[in-house]
C-alpha cells in the first residue's frame, strides 16, 4: 500500500509537471505563432488581430471550452462562439499608452468546479498577448502612416514637379487629380471654382478617379445652405480643410449620401485653393475606408492645395502677362501702324529738344533717316523752335500751343508748317509731342484766293470806274463835239497860211487830245476796244523820247538801249505812245529834284512756263523804263496800279496814269512787272506778244465825198444836232431835224419812203434811240439807222443789233470820218437793195 501510494504520489507529481509543462508549450507555441504571423506576407492589421485572437484558445488550460475576441477601433476580431459571461478576463491594449481595444477569453461556464477559472500563469500571457497586440498595432499604423505619407510625399513631389512644365489651369487641375488617385490611392479627386454671385454655385473644372458621374447632378454651393455643409463648399466658405471622416454617419453630408455610398466612397476631404487671400475654389478628395485622413496626411495635402492654388494663379498671371505682352505688342504694332501712317509730321522729343521719336512722314517732310533725326534737335530744323524751355515750361498739360513756323529740309529747303504742340508723358518722362503739317499747298491756296480776291477787288474797281468813265465820255464827248465841229468849219472858211488858220489848227490839236483822253479812259475800263495793228517799237520808241527830252530838265540824262532786230507786236500806235509816255513821266517827276538816268531798253525775250510771269510761253518784246529816282516801298508797290491811287503832291497827279498803262498792257495780252527799292529806283517791265508780219504802213488821205441823199437827223442835245446839221448840209445831204424823238417817230411814220438814212442819239427824253428804232423798223425794215453817241454802257452791239441799228457813230466825230463813214453807209444799203 505504501508503495502503490508512493507510486501514486509519484505519478501525480509527474502528470502536473507533465502539465505544466505542456501548458508552457502551448503558452510558448503561442507566442512563438504570433512572431511567425507578424514575419509573414500578412500585411493587414486586421488580418493580424485575426491571427492572433485564433491563437489564444489553444494556449489555454482548456482550449475547447475557451473563446477569444481582440476589439480595436470599432472592429472585433474573435475565436470560437465569443459570448460574455462571469468567466472572463480582459485586458487593454495600449496604442502609444492609450487604451485602445481589449484582448477578452470567457467560458460559457465554470470548466471545473472550486478551481480558478484562469490561472496566473494564463493572466500573464493574455496581459502579455495584449502588450504584444499594442505593439503590433503601433508598429503596422507607424508603417502604414509611414506609407501613407510616403505616398502623400510622392504624390506631393509630383504634384509640384507638374506645376513647373504645365501651362494650363485646366490641365493642372486634372494632372494634379490623376496624381491623387493614381500615386495616393485615393478613389476620386475632383476641383471646382468657386462662382460669384448670388447663388454661389460651385463649378466642377475636373475630376479623376472612380466617379460614375456622381458630380453630374450634384448642386453644390459654398454658402450656408445645406447644399453648402459638404466638403467642398465649407472649405470654400470658411478657408479651411473640411475633413469627414465618415461619410456614413456625419450628417453634413446628408445631401449626397446615397450617391456617394453607391459608389463606396467612406470619407473626404475638401481643401481650399486660396491666393493672395481670396478663395478661388477647392479641391475635395475620396477614400473608400472611414478616417482615411489623418492630421499628418491633412497637412500635406493643404500644402499640395496651396501649391495647386499657386499655380493656377500662377498660370493665371503668365497667361494675363501674355495677353498683356501680346496687347502691348499688338497695341504697339497698331500705335506704329497709325503713328506712321498719320498724313502729318509727328516728333516726341525732350524738353530741350532731342528728339526721342517721330514717324515716317516726318523723315518722308525732312528728308532724313531715323537715325539721322535721333541725332539732332528741334532747333536743328525749326526756324521758329517750339521747344524753348520757356516755351516749354508755359505749356499746360491741357492746352496746346499752335504756330506756323518754317521746318528746314536736308537740302536746306524751307517747309511750312503748321505746329500743334503740347506736353505729353511719354516713357515715364515729360516730353513734347508736335504735330507739324506742311501747309505749302494751303499757303499756295490762300496765295491764290488773295490774288483772285486782288483780281475781283480790281475788277470791282475798273467796273465802278467803268461806269463813271462811261458817264464821263457821253457829256463830254457831247461838249467836244460842237466844239470840234465849229474848229473845223471855221478853218474850212480861213484862207491857208492864216494866222486864225494856225490858231485854230493848235486848238484842233487840244481838242483830239481831250478826245484821245476819253477813249484812254474807255480803254482802261474796258468798256470799248481799239483797233490794233500789227506795230514796230523802235520809231515809236525813239519819237517820244525826243518829245520827252524837250520836256524833261538836263539834269536827267536819258539813255537807250533799243534792239533794232525786234519784231513787231499787235497794239495800238496811240495806246502804246500813252503808255510810253506815263512811264517816261512817272520816272521824269521820280528824279526832278536830283537828276538820274532814265534808261529806255527794247529786247526780244523768251519766256517759259517756270518764269513766274502769268504768260504763256512764247516769244515777248520786252520793253524796259528804268529810272534812278527815289524808288517805292513794297507798300506803295502793291498799289501803283489802283485807280486814283497817287503819292504825288496835291494838283501834281490824278492817279489814273498807271492804271491806263495796266489796262492797255493787259488789253495787249501782256504783262508789266515792277522792281523798285527805296533809293535806289524803279524798274517797269512791259511784256508784249512777239507776232510774225511786218507793220502796217500809213494811208495817204483820199478827198472827202459828200452825197444828195436824205438824212432824218434826232438829238436832244441842241448845239450837237445844229452843228451835225450844218456839217451834213455842207456834204450835200439834205437834212430834217428833230430834237423830240416822238416828233420824229411821227414824221417817219406818216413819211416813211421821204429819207434814206436815220441818225439818231441813244439818250433821250421819252424815246430812246433803241427803242426809236425798233418802231421806225417796224414801219420800213430796209431803212438804215446809225446810231450816234457819246457813250451808252446800257446798249451793247448785241441788242443794237437786235432792236435795228446797223451802225455806230461815235462822237466827237470830224467831218471826213462823219463823211467817209455816211458813204459807207448809204453806199453799202445801195448795193443791198440791188441785189
């Protein structure tokens, strides 16, 4: 018994070592299992946990009635059907010394009664099951928030490394999205722009990733409406990062849930894209597992925005630099473009006058290149500078300064111009832009207008003197005409030699000088012509001269230079005489008081289109009176030609003898000129038309015929019509005469057939002689009217014509040209009726 109890004894004590030891096994094999797992290719801390509560049950006292769970953040992993009970014991899993889960073992019930449940030895190895746990999960988030990172670095350097080579917001945007999903892992990245306005909406640009259209249909916002509570609106509003971690249970996210569990999206992120303090949008990242966002991976990827928002802004100012240099390029090419293209002249130059810029038509007016000008000054081609720094500094920045100035060419030709000039900035500077246009063509016009304005003043002139000349040669002629016709009758009746004979033939003189005087004025204002022949200078030439050297004192030399090769021009004798004599006169009076040379010069010239005369070209005698006298101011110059116009002294001049010389010359189709300074003397220049023939010799006098035809004489004038009368009698005619032209016209229309000539005045009471004849026409048409006056500027040959006179006779007239011309008359009707 002793032995058997020994045996027992002894039997016992190696069946609890045997247990021990078989439970250290299982506690060793356990933990030795755990080592294998964390060295496997197990790479989920889920699978881990998973790995480690299946271990527990078997290192147990009693494995098969045992059961296992390991909970952490939310998740529970268990070993055989875990239900809680009073037999159990749990440990903390401390996660960086903070209880983060529990390693829990339970029986459904008590393995064996009056035992402990668990003994010390399985305390120990759950505590130490649950440390090892802690640590495991410490080391695999410090790896996974290490990848995590490492992967949020890469996806960041990539992110920045697309920022240097990408020109396009657009592009950037999604390029950066492509980045997150692709290097981050992420499901989906998308950006939008915030818009201004009263909805503020929120406008997709972009997205990447598994998206199924969830951003088609969303209305997002960035106020604080519920559309405005996700990711992307508050961080829009509120500048911040928006993190739901899960998407699940945050209410905020309320809107789009459904959408978004669809598509296994579990949390977000929403960044803002700020720059230079203004939020331009966001960008808003999805994960597929709950609190994918940590406060480490958060920062970088705000940095990763920010970078984002620095480069669209960047883009932004490169792009709006471009526009802006392709606008200032353009607007610099459009500047040129109408700078070089403007009609006028334009300088930019310093206020003392360098020059900084001008266009092409300033160096087109100037003739110099660019680079020329860019070496000079205004001064260098303006008369007149517009850039004195007086000028300079009274110029106001609003108001421009306008004068006409000369600009001097590179051959040294003067331009004018017309300046407009004011203070502009110009290249961050003050400067002076001038805009000068050439008015050569308007000061040509305005020469031109004042020339035509000088012709119609001078016309207005020779008509107004035209008329009163008219006035003038009526009356007195009608006062020569008896005076005339008495001298010649009286001397008709004296006996040849007579002393009364030669007294009457010098008052015959004086009398056909006054009525020479009378045509000259008619001439001058050209309200009758004079027959013109074909007519050498040279013996009318040297004929007055010697009349002017009886005249002039002997202190006045007179000196010729006469071209006797000279051809002839068409003038007429009396009218060139008269202008030779004004001239001589007019030099004579210029050199009374101290004596000179009166120089006469005739010279055959050519003239040409670029002689400045207002001649055609052709072959001139020009005829030439110069005197050494005291000369004339450009003033009086301007005005030698006017009628009346005199510095003579009161009695010493009318006035009219240069203009009667203008008229004549100008009636000759000719030109005169005249060169004159103060003390030195005058210069005249007569142009005369050079014409091919020989010169009309003189007539010798025929006797004077007379006729026994019937003349009805009408005159109001009662010393003309006795004196035409007595001279018509005398010739042989018989004569009836009336002084009331009503009378006649009675007389002529009871006795039409009785006459055989009418000679009637214009001027008269009640019938004038125009109207005269148009009733005697209308009684006998065949009748010959001749119509003879002093003067009529109303009755033009055109409308004698028309109202019936054939013929003019113009007083004063003396009995051979009265005689020669009745016969031409009545001779002339003579053959008419014959035919």
């Amino acid at each position: 018994m002793i032995k058997n109890s020994v045996i027992e004894n002894k039997e016992s004590a190696l069946h609890r070592r045997t247990s021990v030891l078989d439970k250290r096994v299982r506690e060793l094999n356990c933990l030795y299992s755990i080592s294998e797992i964390l060295e496997s290719n197990v790479r989920s801390l889920k699978d881990i946990l998973f790995g480690i509560v299946r271990l527990i049950p078997p290192a147990l006292r009693y494995p098969r009635a045992a059961s296992a769970r390991i909970t952490f953040d939310n998740d529970e992993f268990k070993a055989g059907n875990f239900i809680e009970s009073e037999w159990q014991e749990s440990f903390d899993i401390q996660v960086y010394g903070v209880p983060m889960g529990k390693v829990q073992v339970c029986y459904p019930e008590h393995p064996k009664n009056g035992e402990d449940v668990f003994l010390e030895e399985e305390r120990l190895l759950l505590d130490n099951i649950a440390s090892r746990a802690g640590k495991i999960i410490e080391r695999k988030l410090s790896e996974e928030n290490l990848i995590r990172l490492n992967r949020a670095l890469d996806m960041l350097s990539e992110c920045r490394n697309t920022l240097f080579y990408c020109n396009n917001e657009f592009n950037l945007a999604e390029k950066i999205c492509r980045i997150i999903v692709e290097k981050g892992g992420y499901m989906m990245a998308w950006v939008g722009y915030a818009q201004e306005g009263l909805d503020k909406t929120v406008r997709p640009i972009c997205r990447w990733g598994y998206d199924e259209h969830f951003l088609d249909n969303l209305n997002i916002t960035w106020d604080n409406s519920e559309n405005g509570q996700g990711p992307m609106g508050t961080a829009i509003r509120t500048g911040k990062p928006a993190v739901f971690r899960n998407i699940v249970s945050d209410p905020r996210f309320r809107p789009w849930r459904d959408e978004a569990m669809k598509r296994g999206y579990a949390s977000s992120v929403g960044l803002p894209l700020s720059s230079e303090d203004r939020c331009i949008g966001g960008l808003s990242i999805y994960a597929s597992e709950s609190d994918a966002f940590d406060a480490a991976e958060i920062e970088l990827l705000m940095g990763l925005a920010d970078d984002m928002a620095y480069g669209i802004t960047a883009i932004r100012t490169r792009l709006e630099r471009s526009r802006s240099r392709e606008f200032l390029i353009e607007s610099e090419k459009r500047y040129r473009t109408l700078f070089n293209s403007a009609s006028d002249a334009i300088f930019v130059c310093h206020s003392d006058g360098r020059f900084i810029d001008m266009n092409q038509k300033a160096c087109e007016l100037l003739e110099y290149s660019r680079e020329d000008l860019m070496k000079m000054k205004m001064d260098d081609i303006c008369k007149k500078t517009q850039c004195d720094p007086r000028q300079f500094e009274a110029l106001s920045d609003d108001k421009n300064m306008v004068i006409e100035t000369e600009y001097i060419r590179r051959d040294g030709a003067e331009v004018p111009v017309e300046a407009n000039t004011r203070k502009i900035r110009y290249s961050n500077e003050m400067a002076v832009l001038t805009i000068a246009r050439d008015i050569s063509e308007r000061r040509r016009a305005e020469e031109e207008k004042n020339k035509l304005w000088r012709q119609l003043q001078e016309a207005q002139k020779r008509q107004a003197l035209g008329t009163m000349a008219g006035g003038i040669a009526h009356d007195f002629n009608n006062i020569l005409f008896p005076i005339m016709g008495y001298i010649e009758m009286t001397m008709d009746e004296l006996p040849e030699g007579s002393k009364g004979k030669k007294q009457l033939a010098e008052a015959m003189k004086g009398a056909k000088r006054a009525r020479e005087l009378v045509q000259h004025i008619l001439t001058f204002s050209r309200n009758t012509g004079q027959e013109f022949t074909p007519l050498t200078l040279q013996p009318l030439i040297k004929e007055t001269l010697k009349l002017i050297r009886a005249t002039i004192p002997a202190n006045i030399r007179i000196r010729q230079n006469i071209d006797a090769g000279c051809g002839t021009t068409l003038a007429n004798p009396t009218q060139i005489h008269q202008v030779l004599m004004n001239l001589c006169t007019n030099a004579w009076h210029a050199m009374q008081e101290k004596g000179g040379i009166l120089e006469v010069a005739l010279k055959e010239v050519r003239v040409e289109s670029d002689s400045g005369l207002e001649l055609k070209p052709n072959n001139y005698l020009r005829l030439t009176i110069s005197d050494t006298g005291y000369g004339m101011t450009s003033e009086v110059m301007g005005r030698i030609f006017d009628p009346y116009f005199t510095t003579k002294k009161p009695g010493e001049g009318t006035g009219l003898g240069l203009a009667v010389v203008f008229g004549i010359v100008r009636s000759c189709s000719g030109q005169i000129q005249v060169y004159s300074e103060p003390g030195i003397g005058t210069t005249f220049h007569v142009y005369l038309p050079r014409i091919e023939g020989a010169a009309f010799a003189d007539k010798i006098p025929e006797p004077i015929c007379g006729g026994v035809e019937r003349i009805l004489l009408i005159d109001d004038e009662e010393p003309v019509i006795i004196l035409m009368a007595q001279m018509l009698e005398k010739l042989g005619y018989h004569v009836t005469a009336f002084k009331d032209s009503l009378e006649a016209s009675e007389l002529f229309r009871s006795q039409p057939d009785k006459f055989d000539l009418i000679i009637t005045d214009q001027s008269m009471p009640n019938l004038s002689g125009d109207q005269l004849a148009i009733q005697m026409k209308a009684i006998r048409a065949d009748i010959p009217i001749a119509l003879c006056s002093g003067f009529s500027d109303t009755l033009t040959r055109e409308r004698a014509k028309q109202s019936g006179i054939d013929y003019f006779i113009m007083k004063p007239v003396i009995k051979r040209e009265l005689a020669e011309t009745l016969r031409q008359i009545l001779d002339s009707n003579r053959k008419d009726n014959c035919v």
